[in-house]
C-alpha cells in the first residue's frame, strides 16, 4: 500500500526540480501482521536488532525499459544477533537505512518464519507503476 509520505515522495521525486527525496530502495522486515494502511508513517515492529542479519537493508533495483513495474530484491540471512525464532509478516519500502519515508507497505501472502542463524529469506518486491 503506498502510503499518504509515499504520494508526497512520488510527487517530489517526479516534479521537484531542487531537493528531490533519496531513492526509496531500503526494505525492512517485521512480525506485525496488521493490514497497511496509508496513514502509516512507520513500520509497526520493524526488527532493528543491532548487528542483526534481519534489519532494514538496502535492496537491489531492476527495470526493463518500457515496462510498467520494477523490482526491488534482497536476501536477509539471520545470524547469532537476531531475536529467534520470527515469523516475518510484512515489509516496509524506506528512502534511508534508518528514518526516512515509508514510501510503501506489503502484508506478505504467506508469512515466513525464521528460526536459526543461517536462515535466509529471499524478498521480491515488484512495484507497479499505473
């Protein structure tokens, strides 16, 4: 769900011609299950373990000219500094490694769960632009 500061962020990114928002590409996990909703301006729950495998991270961006989506991708390996086990429910989309905008949010269709260090979740993000 794009959230009310992700409309202003495509807004500005799109015809701000001085001060435009840093790229939106940081994806962040949490255990909350609660629908998204526009009005969020922070990920409930988001993990922030310090020197955890699970905290928010910068993912990689790809679009195929032409096309009406992109993708933004990242494997997070949980390691010996997580809180084990987690079962990831949702994602969050940021401009910043910390702070910044919730640019959008995705209730996952089936959760994953986590339950050792070595584990690892592939997250795909595919955004449609319409």
């Amino acid at each position: 769900m794009l959230t009310n500061g992700g409309r202003d962020f495509v807004a500005d990114s799109l015809g701000k011609s001085a001060s435009r928002p840093a790229v939106a590409d940081y994806i962040a996990l949490t255990a909350n299950s609660t629908s998204p909703s526009a009005a969020d301006t922070t990920l409930s729950g988001e993990i922030t373990t310090s020197g955890g495998g699970l905290v928010r991270a910068q993912a990689t961006y790809a679009h195929t000219n032409g096309q009406a989506t992109y993708t933004l991708t990242k494997t997070f390996t949980a390691n010996g500094s997580d809180s084990l086990p987690v079962t990831i429910a949702k994602i969050g989309v940021f401009n910043a490694s910390s702070g910044g905008t919730l640019v959008y949010e995705t209730l996952l269709g089936a959760t994953a769960t986590l339950s050792a260090s070595g584990d690892a979740l592939a997250i795909t993000e595919t955004v449609t632009i319409s």
